[in-house]
C-alpha cells in the first residue's frame, strides 16, 4: 500500500475506494514524525499515515470517531527473532531425528498440493535443494501482464511486499548476515527436497513454499507488510504461514488478519521470541510479543507460539516462554539449514550451513510438521490439525521444572502425531476362489509372494512375450503379433476368464491396430478382439483387475495416441461393460492406465495419466467410469506425459501410486490416491521413460519397484524396495537385440 505523508489530508486507497478525510489543523512539529496504520471497515488491506509527533494522539482521536475507520493506531514493527550462528559448519540435522520426522516419513514425505507461507526477509527461490518446491501461482504467467486480476504483475512465485515487486529472493541491499540468511534458513526446514542425494531434507520432502517477503535483508519490517503477506496468502489457498518475527506492540489490525485466517482453516505458526541478554528468556505472560501472542480475545487459539529447546529437550537459555502464549516445543539451537548463495558477495559462497539458534528456527519446524500432516491427511480442519500437534508432543516438564506448564504441549513428534491422525488400513480384498478340477495349465496358489514375471518386448524388438520364474528360468515364451511388428507390446497377467487359471492378455504398440489377445501362460491363444476401431494405430494402453465384483479380473484400455481419450473396461472376449473419458473429449495426448485399490475400500479403482503433452493431471475412477479423486502430480503449466503402475510400496493395505514423467529423466514417485507422497526413488542409467511395475519381491508385505533392461544381450530384471535399495537382479535369458523391455509381476502362480 503506499505511503501518504501530510499535516492536514489524508488519501487512502483502501481495495478499490478513495476516502478523502480532513483533520485537524496541525501544530508545527518539533519531533521525528510518527507513522500510524489505519483499518478500513471493509477492507483487508491497512494502510499508513505519517504525522508529526504533535499531531499523533489528536489524528488517532479523529480516527477513531469516524465510521468508516475500524482500527487507528500507532504503527507495530517486528524484527526477526534469529541469533547469529555461533558454530562452525556440521553436516547433521540432529533436529529431524529428534522431532521423529524419519518415522513420520513412512506415512508420508509430503506434496505439493499442501502450501506454507514464509512471511520473511524472502527465500532463494534458485537454492538447488528449494527451488523444486517453490510454490507456482497457477493463475499468473511471466509476462508483464496482471493475469489473475489481484492487483500484482507478475507474481508468479509470491510477491515482495516490502519493495513492491515480484523479486521473493532476499536483496543485497542494507542486510545482515543473519537477515540475509533468515527465511532460506526456514524454508530449508520447511521443505528442502529429500531423497535426492544431495545438500539436506527439509520436514517435507516435496511441499510448496510460498515466499512472501515482508521484511527487510536485515530483518525488519511493519504490520502493514505483514498484514499485505497474511491476505496475499489466505486468497491463493495457503494451508500454513510461518511467522518468524516478533514485536512489543500489539496491533488489532494484525489481529484481524489473522483471524482472517483462522476462519478460512489456515494454521498460524509464530515464534515465542528470544532475550538477547542472555537472561534465561522473557515471562510472555509478563511481556507479551507478536505475533506470538496474538490469540482471540476469547481465548481462541489463533496462533501456535513456539519456544525453542535443545539436544536434551530443555529449554534453550535465550527462548522467551509462557503459560498463555507458548502452545509447543520444538528444537532451536544448533540448526544446520540452506543458505543463501551468491558468488558476487564476499562470505556467501556456501548454499548450507550451520549452526544457527532462536525461536525463528524452531517454529518452523512446527509449521513443518502441520504441512506433513496435512498431506497425509488433506481433510484436516484446522482444530484437528492443531489437536494433533499438541495432543502428540512429548512431555519435557521434567527437564525444565523451573518453566513447567511454561513451554506449551511440550515437544514436537510428528510420528506421534501422525500415528494419531492416519485411521488403520484396509484389509485387502482376498484372492478369488480358484475353480474345481484339474486345469491343464498352473492353479493360482494364494500367496503374497513374487512368482513369475512376463516381459514383453518394446518398440524396434519382435513382438515376443515370455514367462519367467523369479529365479531366472523360462516358462514359455512366444510372439504376439506378426513376426514383421516393431511397435512394442503391452503384458499382463491375471486371470481374465475365470477358469482358476492366470491368463497373460497382450496390446500393441506405436503402428499397431487396438488388437487385445488373451494367451494360456504356455501361449495358446484363447480370445481376441479390437478394442477400439480397427483403423486406429496410435497404440493401446493395458490395465486388468475385477471391476465389478465378480471374481474375475477385467480388460481394461485406453489409447496412448492421436484418439478421444476414452478408457472402456472389456470381458476377456471383448463384450463391453464400461467406458467414459478420462479427460476432456478434444485432449489427443493419449492415456495411460494403471488399476488396483488405491482408496482401500476393496474394490479396485482405475488410474489415468496423460501419455504425451498433456498437464500432470492424474485421475482415479470407479469401475463404471464414477471420477472419484484427482490431483496434479506437479506444477499444472507443465505439458509432459507420465507412465503409471499401482502397488502397496508402504504395506499399509491400500495401493499406492507410481508415476514416471517420461521427459524428465529417472525419478519414481509414489503417491497415494489423493496425491500425498510416500516414497521417491532416483534410478541411475536407465535414462528417460524406461518402462517398470511394481510387485512385492522380498515377502516382506510391500511391493517393491521392477525394470527390464536389455543392456546387452541378456535380459535383465532388477527389483528395488520403495527407498531405492537393489533387493534382487535377475538374468532372464538371451536376447537378441538391445531395446525397452516391458515387466509386469504375477502373485498365486504356484510355480
């Protein structure tokens, strides 16, 4: 908002309305002028006026009679709360062990869907261990234009509401190493990408970071900015804000922002403060900070203030403490974080570093914390949210008997907060009965444990399929299609016809007609039909699962090419039973497909991707076509396509999610049916789009990730648990010809 100076008129544009007021005449000013925030009843925005000191209390007088003014006051400033690091560099954070974020990490690793807002000094959006996480305004492009309409140009990332523009990095200009460094600091915390090899994990291992700078490099700012930042975040959907700064005065126009926030179901995080005189702390039932302290005054919990403690769970010597304004724990010295990085300035050539201390550190583990949570749990409403931070902190009264009752809950432990919150998984759904008599091929055995693979050839080999044990040996192999057919092929298994008996169905690839084939597991053909125009050469996708009941698993398709993106569920002699689009009727990126019982309700569910040029817009419906969740697997300007395999990677009963953006290089991600991440894996030097599944290998009740690569000439399967570890390597044979291999895993062989 900008800043009006005068002695007898004040303009304030408040949302779309100009007010003109007169004031008093003033008398001639003998003192630094003051400035004051003045609240429009009907606007979200305040806004400043600079007076004479004289002037002050008379113009806050005349204020304060009018209607139209909600709140006149004198103008509340906030400084960060950080000390200066006061160690040398160690590359350990202590701090995630101690708040139990590894164990948490089993349920989930964060998403992207959850956003925090860093209101600070602004983040390094570039920081090679952040900028994957930087939140993106889905509504604003880069090009000059106002394009979402809020009054911002550009605001693609957040907004700089402390110089006005769209730069959210901090600025070189007037800083202090610790502001400088102050909310990169927090945002490493918050969400530093984990399981990538390199720098530091943040509490959320994928998250978005929404930077919203309000103070200065040196770590200052007013209620104004803060205000601006708490607005800008409510209005594009952030689900926590980080605050980690405080101030003496208390403003009811802070106040009012955030219980604006409050009310639309946003978690308010604050620091508690820090005694720079090494005093043990300030009483903040004594001396009150803010925004800390900025509860209802009702007693309603708008804020979570957090104080700061050490290795052994005791308070840390400079964290402020207090029965009325401290609600939790977390840890705050010895912090080892992201840093900002810039080759141009002497002393910051570091992107990490360490050890840095104070409350600010130690809030945003909290805010952390709650993003985790509400990724595992996107329904969460705020008093849930808030329950299960404090009903789940470990109680550290005994190490801190001079502040019992003084430190909040008591400590951060997400796990236990997790474990509070996630319900218990669904029993999965039993193996159907296997019919009576004696087949001629191998009766399913019910049994969790990997038996056999099929592999199919990919594009450029001849369209053969074989089957293998998991030791290696061959079963039977065969070709699908013509011996002349370069256009790959699509396996599975499942028993399709309901005769007790696994079948493997077949689909072509690129140049192939919509040619679905059902073999015997010794490749005698049973069935076969088209399931899409004969014309159609743009290549089928393939899924199989019972999608409605009956026992028997069902053929499902889509086209990975140029055609209406209609997914159809077949029997396995092609009689239709369903069929709906997957996305809009003029999309012609093709679809890939993937079905298991991804909501943990028994039935099986059906997962889309777009195969090509589509958004990263993932979808899971219900047998007839019912659209039942949906969710971005990454920033929604992107146009990619993605391979898809479904499979329980966390053993927790529900299927979970694995999805590989084939233009992006070798990283898996596992996701639940709601987006909420549960694991990640970096394959190295399989380059971009290798083909994979996921079935369980070791019986240890999860399933575990499977690739086929012909490097050589002998085929080779490799298994990996859902953290990347190498569990198994399998030879399978001789090849013929390098090329892409296609996998897919069998259960209750009895082989």
């Amino acid at each position: 908002m900008q800043e009006v100076r005068t002695r007898h008129r004040l303009a304030v544009a408040a949302l779309a309305v100009v007010t003109v007021f007169r004031f008093l005449p003033a008398t001639a000013a003998t003192e630094r002028p003051v400035t004051l925030a003045v609240q429009f009843r009907g606007a979200d925005a305040p806004a400043r006026l600079t007076v004479p000191a004289a002037d002050a209390d008379a113009t806050l007088a005349s204020l304060a009679a009018m209607s139209e003014v909600a709140h006149a006051e004198r103008l509340a400033t906030y400084k960060v709360s950080a000390l200066a690091a006061n160690d040398t560099f160690f590359n350990e954070q202590w701090y995630l062990q101690k708040i139990s974020a590894p164990t948490a990490w089993e349920r989930s690793v964060g998403n992207t869907s959850v956003t925090v807002a860093i209101l600070d000094t602004g983040v390094d959006i570039t920081h090679p261990d952040l900028r994957e996480n930087i939140w993106r305004n889905p509504r604003e492009l880069l090009d000059g234009r106002d394009n979402d309409g809020n009054g911002l140009v550009d605001d693609i990332n957040g907004w700089n509401f402390y110089d006005g523009n769209n730069t959210v990095s901090p600025a070189f200009e007037s800083f202090t190493d610790g502001g400088i460094h102050h909310g990169t600091l927090i945002a490493g915390e918050i969400g530093a990408v984990g399981g990538n090899g390199a720098g530091i994990a943040g509490v959320n291992w994928r998250v978005s970071i929404m930077p919203l700078r309000v103070l200065s490099s040196s770590g200052v700012g007013d209620v104004v900015h803060v205000v601006d930042g708490i607005n800008y975040a409510i209005k594009n959907g952030a689900n926590v804000i980080s605050l980690s700064f405080s101030g003496s005065n208390r403003s009811s126009i802070l106040d009012d922002a955030i219980r604006r926030a409050a009310e639309a179901g946003i978690l308010v995080v604050a620091a508690a403060g820090n005694d720079l005189t090494q005093n043990g702390g300030n009483d903040l039932d004594v001396t009150p900070l803010y925004p800390a302290c900025s509860d209802g005054p009702n007693g309603e919990n708008w804020v979570l203030g957090v104080a700061a403690t050490d290795e052994a769970d005791k308070k840390a010597t400079f964290s402020d403490f207090g029965r009325r304004c401290v609600d939790i724990s977390a840890p705050g010295i010895r912090i080892f974080s992201t840093l900002v990085k810039n080759d141009a300035q002497p002393g910051f050539d570091a992107s990490y570093g360490g050890f840095y201390r104070g409350t600010s550190l130690a809030a945003p583990l909290v805010a952390g914390a709650a993003a985790l949570l509400k990724s595992a749990s996107p329904g969460l409403t705020l008093p849930q949210l808030r329950d299960a931070l404090l009903n789940s902190a470990d109680g550290i009264d005994p190490a801190n008997p001079t502040y019992a009752g003084k430190l909040g809950r008591g400590r951060l432990n997400v796990a236990r907060a997790m474990t509070m919150l996630t319900s218990q998984p669904s029993a999965p759904a039993p193996a159907p009965t296997p019919a009576p008599g004696v087949p001629p091929e191998p009766i399913p055995v019910p049994t969790t444990a990997l038996q056999a693979i099929v592999t199919a050839n990919g594009a450029g080999l001849a369209p053969e399929v074989a089957l293998w044990r998991i030791d290696g040996g061959n079963l039977s192999s065969f070709l699908a299609y013509g011996a002349t057919f370069r256009g790959g092929v699509t396996a599975q298994m499942a028993d399709v016809d309901g005769d007790g008996n696994f079948e493997i169905v077949t689909v072509p690839g690129t140049t192939g007609g919509p040619h679905v084939r059902v073999w015997s597991l010794g490749g005698k053909l049973k069935s076969e039909f088209f399931a899409y125009e004969t014309a159609y050469r743009g290549g089928v996708a393939l899924a199989l699962a019972d999608m409605d009941g009956d026992g028997i698993a069902d053929i499902i398709t889509s086209p990975t090419g140029y055609r209406a993106p209609e997914v159809r569920v077949f029997s396995a002699t092609g009689v239709r039973k369903a069929n709906f689009l997957a996305y809009a009727s003029g999309f012609r990126g093709g679809v890939r497909i993937a079905a298991g019982d991804v909501d943990g309700d028994g039935d099986a569910d059906i997962v889309t991707a777009p195969a090509s040029g589509g958004g990263p817009h993932i979808r899971v419906f219900a047998g007839d076509g019912q659209a039942l969740a949906s969710f971005f697997a990454d920033r929604t300007d992107l146009r990619t396509g993605y391979l898809v395999a479904v499979g329980d990677v966390n053993g927790d009963g529900r299927d979970d999610i694995g999805l590989l953006d084939v233009t992006n290089g070798s990283r898996i991600r596992f996701v639940t049916a709601f987006g909420i991440g549960v694991g990640e894996i970096e394959i190295e030097g399989f380059g971009k789009g290798f083909q994979f599944a996921l079935g369980e290998v070791n019986g240890d009740g999860r399933d575990d990730l499977l690739l086929g690569i012909q490097p050589t000439s002998r085929l080779v399967i490799r298994s990996y648990d859902v953290i990347g570890k190498l569990l198994k390597e399998t030879l399978l044979g001789a090849g013929t010809a390098a090329g892409p291999i296609g996998v897919a895993p069998a259960t209750g062989l009895g082989l």
